[in-house]
C-alpha cells in the first residue's frame, strides 16, 4: 500500500501544548468499525482541557483530540450489522480522533445526516445534542410543563438543550453572560434568558416560576453557582451536574440547603460512558429526535457560531477560550 493510503492529516498537540497539522498513521476500521473520511469536527470544552493535559481520552481512544465528526463511510470493518454503503453521509460520536481526515468507529455510535442539513451542519450535532439528550432524559429524566435552568444557554450544549426541552414540552430558561447570548436563546427558544452578570438568576427563576424554582437545572459551571442553583432548585428538584467551569470546590452548607429541599445532586459525563450505554444514547437520540430535524413542528436545527480551517485550528480553540461563540465551533477537515 502507498505512503499516500497509509498516512493521513490530523491536529496533533506538541510537548508546549500548541497545536499543529502533523501526517500520522491512518487508522484501519476493526471488527464491527466503521472507517468514516472526515469532513469537518467540532470543538468542545473537553478539547481544551486535554489539549492541556488535564482530560486524557479513555483507555483504548485515539489521542488525537476530537469529541464528533461528520463525513462519509470510507471502509468497512468486518463483522459490521447494518446496512452501511459506502460513501453515504454520516455523523459520529467519538471518544477521540476528529481532528484528523480519517477515523474509526463503532457502528453503533454512527447516525445518518438528515437530508436537510450540509456536512459542516452535521459535526455540530453529535456531542452537543447527545450530552443535552442524555442529561434531561437519561439523567433528570424531565417531563412535559416542567421547568428546566440551562446554564450557557447559548453554548452549542446550551442551545441544544433549549431546543430539546421545547420538543417534550417542557419550559427552558437560560443564563448567559452577554445581552447578544440572551438575545439569540430566546431566539431559539428560551422561555425566559436572566445575565448572571448582571442579576442573580436565582431571584428571576423563583419569580419566573412563582416562588416554585426549577424543577431541573443542567449545571456545567459547578462551585460558583452552587448557593444560587439551589435557590432556584424547587423542592424535589433535579440539579445535574456536567461540567465544572466555575471551580470544584463549594465552601458552606451545601448538603443541608439541598436536604432541606430534598433535592437530588446527579452528575453525569459522557465521554468515559460505556461503548453500550453511548450505543443505547446514540439509538435512542436517532429514533427520538433526529426526525425532528426534518420536521416543521417544530423543526430543530444545529447552531454554528463560526468555522475555520484545519490550519486554523488555534485560532479556532483561541476563540472558544474567550467564551466569544454561539453555538458550535466548526473546523472544516476535508474537501467535499
């Protein structure tokens, strides 16, 4: 086989934590693998931390950073189930390995791109809508009319999560850090958006609901927002836990505030789940939501902020540290 079939570009990190285009090994789909040519990926919070060297991926991963991917199927591993061809346009959730023109991957995390959207519309779905599916209907596991606080509301998971929590009939409300966010969530949806930074959120929750609070709360900042996500708990509420932007530590009477509210602290990441829980997650999404995204009522649609080439890269994750995007982050792979 030729040098140009065995090597393949992807974004690799250096000794000093910069980024760069590198030729690596291409890798070979393994039993039940699907080998999908990479159009375009999207960044994640994740990235930036492992870039850094504070999330390595899980045992047996790809190191190459890369939480989603869009493209189309390349090869086919042996002992693959279903009825995958060549060549048709494909989504994946990843454990590692975007950043790159080529990966391998189970077939049970793959999902078809609805029709209606393009390749670099397609990467911003995978992890940002798994996450959001996951956490209101595996984890809280909300109902129709209740009331869910989404904390950045206008992040790719954010958006999401407004969108989903609308199709099962629920009331998003969102905090964001900036009049445009607020703006364009409740363009998406957002029944009510509060700034953090200029108000506590906590107070225009309880008046929002009328003295009831959240009945869930999707928490992605942690230690600085815990005294005021439990004010705006309602009593037996669900606060979920995902992400911890704003500190993990919590000084005073966390355990006996949210006793008193008999409230339930769950937590959840998604990138160390199982391959069958992420299959169960990818099956449950594909039959529940993605129909929706060809649909009229009401139609979902996958929020890009901005897209940069694959050279661009640090550019790309530059942006995303200054917390400037709405939406997904999109660095565009191949040519298609």
């Amino acid at each position: 086989m030729s040098e140009e079939k065995t090597l393949m570009q992807a974004v690799c990190v250096n000794e000093a934590g910069e980024l760069g285009v590198k030729h690596v090994p291409r890798p070979e789909p393994k039993d039940g693998q699907i080998l999908l040519r990479v159009a375009a990926t999207a960044l994640n919070r994740a990235d930036l931390l492992q870039k850094k060297g504070l999330y390595p991926p899980p045992p047996g991963e790809s190191e190459i950073l890369g939480l989603e991917a869009s493209g189309v199927i390349a090869d086919i591993g042996p002992g693959v189930k279903g009825n995958w061809m060549l060549g048709s346009k494909v989504m994946a959730l990843l454990g590692g390995g975007g950043y790159a023109e080529y990966v391998a991957v189970p077939e049970e995390h793959i999902m078809p791109v609805p029709s209606n959207l393009d390749l670099h519309q397609a990467a911003a779905l995978p992890e940002a809508w798994l996450t959001a599916f996951q956490l209101l209907h595996f984890i809280a596991k909300v109902k129709a009319n209740e009331t869910v606080l989404i904390h950045a509301g206008a992040s790719g998971v954010g958006t999401a999560a407004i969108q989903l929590v609308r199709l099962c009939r629920a009331i998003p409300v969102v905090t964001t850090g900036s009049p445009e966010k607020l703006t364009f969530a409740e363009q998406v949806g957002a029944a009510v958006g509060i700034n953090y930074k200029e108000e506590d959120f906590s107070e225009k929750v309880l008046q929002f609901t009328q003295g009831k609070g959240a009945d869930v709360i999707l928490d992605c900042i942690g230690g600085s927002f815990w005294e005021k996500n439990i004010c705006s708990l309602a009593m037996d509420g669900r606060w979920v836990l995902y992400g911890t932007l704003g500190g993990k530590t919590a000084d005073g009477d966390l355990f006996g505030k949210l006793l008193r509210k008999r409230g339930q602290l769950l937590s959840s990441l998604l990138r160390n789940r199982s391959l069958e829980y992420k299959a169960e997650l990818v099956r449950s999404f594909t039959e529940q939501v993605l129909p929706h995204f060809q649909s009229t009522d009401p139609s979902l649609r996958p929020v890009i902020d901005s897209m940069f080439n694959m050279e661009d890269v640090e550019m790309a994750h530059q942006h995303m540290e200054a917390n400037k995007n709405i939406g997904k982050i999109i660095i565009k792979i191949g040519t298609f």
